[in-house]
C-alpha cells in the first residue's frame, strides 16, 4: 500500500505544479497584454508627434522625415524648399505657428 500512496502523492503534487505553472502563465499573459496597450499608447504618441514633420511627395509617393532630409533644405525666393530623398524634386515647405511644418501641395 505504500507504493500506491506514494504513487498517488506524487500525481498529486504534479496535478498542483501543473495548476501552479498554469496560473502564473495566466499571469504572465495577463501582464504581456498591459505591456502591449502601454507600448501601443506609447506608439502612438510617438506618431503624433513625429507626424508633424513627414511628407509625401507628390512626385514619386516617398514618404519621408523632412527633419531627416535637413541637409537637402534651400531658401530660395523668401521660401523653403525640401528636396524628396528619392527623386530629388524640390518641394516647397511652410511653417505653422505651433512648430509643424508641410510641403505645400501645388
């Protein structure tokens, strides 16, 4: 009988490790999905406020950062021009008062 009760103990024990990993992968998802929603908030944020500062071209359909391009910026005629990364149109940009800035559409 004691090899039958050791046997049943020991499934027993297992039956609670089992139950216990389960419980702690509960968990564990559980906080994984608070971690998404913070990084996807935090996405986001990141978007709007680079968002501000990237262009299409009109041209070839390139979206870039026209921060990143500052290289390729001129003022010629009292206005602003961005050159597109890819095909090197010039394009001319504006200012607004809060800091964003656009290519103006032609």
């Amino acid at each position: 009988m004691t090899v039958n009760s050791n046997a049943r103990e020991s499934s027993q024990a297992n039956a609670r490790s089992i139950q216990d990993l389960q419980e702690q992968i509960e968990v564990l998802q559980s906080q994984l999905k608070d971690l998404q929603k913070i990084v996807e908030d935090l996405e986001s944020r990141l978007f709007h406020s680079t968002d501000r500062y990237i262009a299409n071209c009109p041209s070839c359909q390139t979206r870039f950062d026209m921060l990143a391009h500052h290289y390729s910026i001129g003022l010629f005629d009292n206005l602003v021009y961005v050159k597109c990364p890819k095909c090197n149109k010039a394009l001319p940009v504006k200012g607004g008062s809060t800091g964003e800035i656009s290519v103006i559409q032609e």
